[in-house]
C-alpha cells in the first residue's frame, strides 16, 4: 500500500471545495485512488463536539477510541 504525506493529503482534500473539482477528476491528475480521495475527504469533514470545538472526523474516531 503506498503511503502518501499528510501535506499532500491535505492539498488535495482543499481542491475539492475551493476549487470545485470532483473526486474523480483528481485521481487522473495526481494518480491517487478515487477511494482513497474519497476517504480523506471524508475524514476531514468538521464534527463539533458538545463543547463547542470541531475537530476532524478522523480526530473524533481517534478520540472516541482513546475513551473506551
């Protein structure tokens, strides 16, 4: 499985919205899996917690995870 920096995730995870291209567009430019761009646009989505902070949902499941 390749492994791909956190800078260059978060790169791609940005075009998405602010530049208003598809998940599938992506991967034929960066050669990226439409699945795994897919799953980290998924895990940057925003949860608010019942304090009131947001944090990612993958810093949610991490968190919950460290709860049980």
């Amino acid at each position: 499985m390749k492994r791909y920096q956190d800078d260059f995730k978060a790169s791609i995870v940005k075009m998405h919205p602010e530049e208003k291209r598809s998940i599938r567009s992506l991967p034929e430019e960066y050669g990226v899996s439409p699945a795994a761009i897919h799953n980290w646009v998924k895990g940057a989505k925003s949860v608010e917690l019942e304090d009131g902070t947001e944090v990612t949902s993958k810093e949610f499941k991490q968190l919950q995870k460290e709860n049980k």
